[in-house]
C-alpha cells in the first residue's frame, strides 16, 4: 500500500494527539497526588518519601542562611498575609513541600528524557511501538502505585519511554521538503494545544471518581486509578492505531530524492560547518529557555495550591485556559521565538506579582489568567519555532553524521529536556526557600536576558536568509 506524505502527516497528528490526552491527563492531579502521599506516609520513617523529606529538610536547614527573615505581615479585618521569602507561616511549610517534591518529580522525568533522546534519532517504525510499550507500562504502575516509590518508577519507566514527540517530529520531517515542512510541524503545536485544552479537564473531572474494578479492593489501587486507566486506553489505542496505519519513513528521503531533484532547481545551501555552528546555538537556545520557561510552567498548578488550596477541578480549568489560544499562533522561528520570551517575561512578572494580591479576587484571578495566557502562546511558540529551525539545519542529503535528522533534533531535544530536568527543580527549590515572588522574579530576570540575545540572533538570521537568496 503507498503512503502519501500527506496520509503520513494525519497519521502521526492522530497518534499524537492520543499520546499528548494521555501525557496532560495527570497534570491537574499532581499536587493533590502528592499531598495525598505526604498524608499516608510522610509519619513512616521508613518510606523512601519520609526519607526524601528528611534530606530535603537538612538541605534547606544549611541553605537557609541565604535567607532573609520572612515577612507576614497580617492588617486587622483584611487579613492580608504576604509570603515574600523563606518564613513559614501556618500550613505553608507543608505546602512548600509539596512543590518542591512536585518539581524533584518534573525534573527526573525530564532528566529521563534528556538520556533517552540521543537514542531515539532512528525513526524505525519498531522503536517508536518500544516507546509506546514503556508508555502503557508507566500507566499500568500509576494505576496500582499506593506508595511515593511505585509511582516515582512510573515517572521514570515513562521518562525512558516518551520518545513520541521527538520521533513525530523526525517523521514529518522525513516526508516533508522545505516549502511545506514549517506548516506540517504546526500541527505538533496543534496537537498540543488540543490536548492542553481537553487532557487537564479530563483528569479533573475524572479524579473524584472511582475505577469500578478497584471498588472491591481499594488499598490496592491508586487514589486517582481512574485517570490512570483513561491514560492507558489512549495509549493502547494509539499503539495498535501506529501498528496499522504508520509505514517505515527512515529511508523515505533516499526513495524520493531521485524524483525530487529532477523536478526541482537547485536549492542554495550553507556550507555544512556553518550549518552546524547554527545547529549547536538553536540547540542551547532550546535547552536555556526551557530551564526557565519549565520551572515556571511546571510550578503554576503547586503555586494555586499553595496559595488559593485549588482543587482538581480548578488546576484542571487554569490548564486548559492555557492552551485555548496556541493554535492561533503562527509558526515561525527565531524571531518569532522572540515575541515567544517576551510574552513569557509578562507572565512572570504577573506570577511575581500574584502572592502580594491573594486578597483580591478579582486581581488575584486576572493576574492568574493574563499569566496563563502569555504562557499558552509562550509554550505554542518558541518550542516549534526552534524546532522548525533546527530541522532546517538539516535539510541537505548526505554529508556529515551531526546533520541527519533524526540525530540531530534528537541532540537538540535533549538539551532541551537538560533544561527541563534543572528547570523545575530549580524554580521549587528557589520557591521552597524563598517563597513564589522572588523565585518568579529570578525567571523573569533571566528570561529577559534571554529575550536580548534572541533579538540579536534574530537580526543574524534575517541577515543570513537574505545572502542566501542573493546568491
């Protein structure tokens, strides 16, 4: 049967929005999830999480002479309490750890794939069915974790088996060229922001209800066994969906380059030092953004915890807002990775500014939202954009080993996954210590940094495109 790049493309879309339902669905939970550990075992001295705590807590003990005395101040009538630095004051204490063990739990998932992701630039159709294997398995252990240790395998059996992303966007790649590749991968952002928008609401609607089968034994399964059954029907559909419908793509540019060269002038190309000069900077670009932007967007449902005690529901809804809007935005690269950064500065500086108007309602609520939106078009943004232009590194047929694609996005996500193994716990340990305000105002800091040199690669990148043309 011939597959057409089109069908490939829907094929990979379909089989990635599965995926993605099944990667956001326990996002919402997560700090609930935790706090439902910290209840049942934090007393045991026994259990790896009582012990993950009392090591926490001897480092904070020796960290906390970098810390200024909290200030809470409390006005008669309004009750305003500010948690500016590390104080604690009431329940915070257990709150906090709640985020910092939320973002120790980010920060090995990412790690895993940070591992893993030089190791997936073979886009064989066997590798990606062995990801989607580790997948339904990470789901299978969620579902029947009742203690910290068996669901922190679960994070990392699925660490060490997420490859869907980074393989979808090596097949598209393939079986694209350069005048459609940038409008194809689109629909990765378009996946995501479909499941954004849909998985979180899932996973809170579906949170509060049992799984009939565990109603028998219910110590046996996990609070939110439910949401982790959900999880594994979407994977198990899309690995027997990819089965069916997905044809072998590895050698798909050597089949057609013949044909394509015979149809189509000469395309001028950089030389293939340069192209990998540019190559390593988008790929640290990718990895220094998201050591930012993931703290930060990994923290958002711990901080309504912390702040507001959100409930399921409500974690869920501020999710979904935040990805209503990215399939609005338009693909581009460095420059449009740019207004990525500075939208991505705004929404913490509205996070910095949130602890200070808890009391407010209706400011409180805004400031959440406008943050939550500038970070939907953050994350609909400079992820895609960078990608695009990776992949345009690599465009020439033959030559050096770095510049295969698979390979190559496969290095470039992996620095990226780096920053995301550092980004959250980092931004919970800042949080942990010296409460939100500050910690989202060191992101903004450095995110405005980063958006200055994004500006000035974006002026060598349109300098670049135009001696290309010119030649």
């Amino acid at each position: 049967m011939a597959h057409s790049p089109k069908s490939i493309v829907t094929t990979v879309f379909v089989a990635l929005v599965l995926d993605l339902l099944a990667f956001t669905i326990p996002l919402p939970l997560f700090p609930r999830l935790i706090a439902w550990y910290l209840h049942s075992e934090a007393h045991s001295p026994s259990t790896l999480l009582s012990r993950l705590l009392g090591l926490s807590h001897s480092w904070r003990s020796k960290l906390l002479s970098f810390s200024t005395p909290a200030l809470d101040t409390t006005q008669t009538g309004s009750e305003t309490r500010w948690m500016w630095t590390g104080g604690r004051v009431g329940d915070t204490s257990k709150n906090w750890d709640v985020v910092l063990l939320g973002g120790a739990m980010g920060s090995l998932f990412s790690l895993c794939q940070c591992v893993i992701s030089p190791w997936l630039g073979s886009r064989e159709w066997r590798v990606l069915l062995c990801t989607m294997l580790g997948n339904i398995a990470s789901a299978m252990i969620w579902a029947r974790s009742t203690s910290f240790s068996t669901f922190l395998l679960s994070r990392l059996v699925g660490g060490l088996s997420e490859g869907n992303v980074q393989l979808s966007t090596a097949i598209i790649s393939d079986v694209t060229d350069s005048s459609n590749r940038s409008r194809s991968l689109a629909l990765i952002g378009i996946a995501f922001s479909i499941c954004f928008t849909l998985g979180p609401s899932l996973g809170a609607y579906f949170a509060s209800r049992p799984l009939p089968i565990a109603s028998s034994s219910p110590t046996s399964w996990n609070v939110f066994a439910l949401p982790a059954a959900i999880s594994l029907v979407f994977l198990i559909v899309e690995t027997l969906f990819l089965a069916a419908r997905l044809p072998e793509t590895k050698s798909w540019k050597k089949e057609t380059s013949a044909n394509a060269a015979s149809e189509s002038a000469p395309i001028p190309v950089e030389a293939a030092d340069q192209r990998l000069k540019r190559l390593n900077t988008i790929g640290w670009l990718h990895g220094i953004f998201l050591l930012f932007f993931s703290g930060a967007e990994f923290t958002l449902t711990f901080l309504t915890y912390d702040l507001f005690t959100a409930t399921n529901a409500q974690n869920g809804r501020l999710l979904s807002s935040r990805h209503v809007r990215p399939s609005l935005a338009r693909l581009g690269e460095i420059r449009m990775a740019c207004y990525g950064c500075f939208t991505a500065v705004f929404a913490f500086i509205c996070l910095t500014l949130l602890p200070a108007c808890r009391d407010s309602y209706a400011l409180s609520t805004a400031l959440l939202y406008a943050a939550a939106t500038g970070l939907a078009y953050t994350s609909a943004t400079v992820v895609t954009s960078l990608t695009a232009a990776a992949a345009s590194c690599c465009d020439a047929q033959g030559g050096r080993a770095e510049l295969q694609r698979g390979r190559a996005l496969g290095v470039v996500r992996s620095k990226g996954q780096l920053g995301r193994a550092i980004g959250p716990i980092l931004a919970s340990s800042i949080y942990w210590l010296q409460g939100p305000t500050i910690c989202y105002a060191v992101l903004a800091v450095f995110m405005a940094q980063l958006s200055s040199l994004m500006v000035y690669l974006a002026k060598q990148e349109k300098e670049r495109r135009h001696r290309i043309k010119s030649r």
